[in-house]
C-alpha cells in the first residue's frame, strides 16, 4: 500500500513539473513580435495606414491582437505636438491593422501603437516612420 501511494506521489509530482515546464516554454517575449508598415508613404489627405503584426521567430502574422493605443505625430520633422486624428478600419488580412488618419501635411510622420497579443502579459509597443505625399 505504501509503495502505491509512493508512486502515486511521484506520478503527480513529475506531471507537475512537466506542466510548469511546458508552460514555460510556450510564453513567447513580447521583443518577439513587432509592427511593420504595408507602405512607407501615404498620400496627404484621408489617408489609410496599414501595418502588418508578426511573430518574428517565424515571420508569421498575429491576428486576433487588441490595439490598445495609437497616435500619429510629426516628430520626425521636429513637430511631435503636432498631431492627426486616428481611427480603426477593418483589417483586410491576417494580422494586418488598418487606421484612417487625416493627415494635414507632406513630411514624416511617427505612428506609435500600443498592442495586448494573447497569452503575453506585457504590451507589444513600436514606433514607425511613414512619409506622406503630395
């Protein structure tokens, strides 16, 4: 009877490890994911802005992520204050955000998005330069 509940005890005691140890394993780094534009320049006006999410371990995209800040400035032309209205659009592929911007003038333009990908506890945060045209 004692060697049955001995081995018993082992048993749960080695499931327990591997199930903390896969667990481990599976967690990615939010440093593993990054935001990429689908075009460096848009054109001045009602502009769309698409940026593709991927894993980048293995290149593939990442749907399904909660976009949860963004902002769109002309700090590339030293004029961070000066800043355009954002929204969301619907996405048009996987992994791929889109955002309708008014953006008021040619120059660059820094895009920063704020993301929550699923199973990450920290928020996938980058910052992107695009150049608007006449």
């Amino acid at each position: 009877m004692k060697s049955l509940n001995y081995a018993r005890a082992v048993q749960a005691a080695l499931i327990g490890i591997a199930m903390t140890g896969s667990a481990t394993l599976a967690r990615a780094d939010v440093k593993d994911y990054e935001f990429q534009l689908v075009d460096q320049t848009v054109k001045k006006g009602d502009a769309i802005i698409a940026v593709r999410l991927i894993h980048k371990p293995d290149g593939k995209p990442v749907s399904d992520a909660v976009i949860t800040a963004t902002r769109l400035d002309m700090a590339p032309e030293g004029m961070e204050t000066m800043k355009a209205a954002i929204e969301p659009m619907p996405s048009t592929g996987p992994g791929v955000y889109r955002f309708k911007a008014a953006v008021t003038m040619e120059g660059g333009w820094r895009l920063s998005l704020g993301a929550k990908v699923q199973g990450e506890t920290a928020t996938v945060e980058n910052k992107l330069v695009l150049k608007a045209t006449p």
